[in-house]
C-alpha cells in the first residue's frame, strides 16, 4: 500500500515548529504551509477545530490531511486529559508540539515522557494509556485502514457525551477530504 507522507518528513516539519517558536496557531500555520509545499494539492487549507472524545479522552482537532489510509491532524489541549489510545491496525505518530504526553504500555511500571520535538510511536497492534497533564498539543500522523478507527474515535459522542455535533462536524470534514483524495486517484 502506498503512502503519501513519511513520518520522517512530519516530524521534521513538527520539530522546526517548536524550533521557531510562536503560538499554536503560528506552529499549525508553519506546518500546513510546509507541508502543502511539500505535498501540494494534498493539505486541506481551512482551520476547523473540533472536539474530538475517544478512550475517556477530551481534545479538539483540526485536520490537514485525510483519506482512507492516512491522516494528518493537529490534536491537542489546553487544559489536560487522560485516557486510552485504542488499538488499532494503523501505526500513529503523535509529534509534540507543545507541553507534555505521558504513556504506559501494558506491563510498563514506569511512564514514558515525550516533550516538545519528541515523537511518540504507537506501532499497530498496541495500546497504550496516556495523560496530557496540562496543555500538549501534537501534530498527529496515522497510516493504516483509518475508516477502522473512526468508531473508537467517535464512540463517546454516542456513549458518554451524548453530543452529536462533532460526530457530523468529523464525519463532514473527513469525508470531504475523503473524496477529494479519491477524485485524485490516493486512497
């Protein structure tokens, strides 16, 4: 299966985001511009936040890419969270922009800490708790079947919070993206 982005090339582009500095936006505005350089016709240009609820976790999203086998998001919060990753049959690149993520595999006695310019690997097959103990915001990459991740991603809307609007406000933006991928001929 061939892949548009290389985890590689995202993490640079994340790292010299926290190299130069800024606020959020201006690292967001960083990256979307670097990478749709790099990868013209493929980054979505609009910023649409969105709350996004998964494994007992509250954060917000906006996403640069998506399509049936990868996805670039920036995932984030600015007061902390705590939860479970999912398992999922897709690697996931999470490239700390700002503050802090803790996680534990199971079995792990002690946390692993990534910071800003750290990346956190999660191959495919694995799970992991982690905690965001303040603001942590990440540029996120995941390649693999991504409409298997979707009803983790979006269970606790339907599970927990009861709050609708940002399943249609995901599903709206990623199917967008979706089709506009397809209609390039990228899966």
């Amino acid at each position: 299966m061939g892949y548009i982005f290389q985890p590689e090339i995202l993490h640079d582009a994340a790292k010299r985001a926290v190299a130069t500095g800024g606020s959020l936006h201006d690292k967001v505005a960083r990256i979307r511009g670097e990478l749709s350089r790099l990868y013209p016709g493929h980054i979505r240009p609009e910023t649409e936040w969105v709350f996004n609820i998964a494994g007992g976790a509250l954060g917000h999203m906006t996403i640069l890419h998506a399509s049936i086998t990868e996805y670039v998001i920036a995932f984030g919060t600015p007061i902390g969270t705590e939860g479970y990753s999912g398992r999922f049959s897709s690697d996931d690149y999470f490239m700390i922009l700002e503050g802090e993520q803790w996680a534990f595999g199971e079995g792990q006695e002690d946390r692993l800490v990534f910071r800003p310019g750290d990346i956190h690997h999660m191959p495919r097959g694995e799970a992991r708790g982690y905690r965001m103990p303040d603001r942590c915001y990440a540029l996120e990459y995941a390649r693999g079947f991504i409409p298997s991740m979707l009803p983790f991603g979006l269970a606790d809307s339907f599970t927990s919070t009861v709050d609708y609007k940002p399943v249609v406000k995901t599903m709206r933006i990623y199917a967008r993206a979706v089709i506009g991928e397809l209609l390039k001929g990228k899966i």
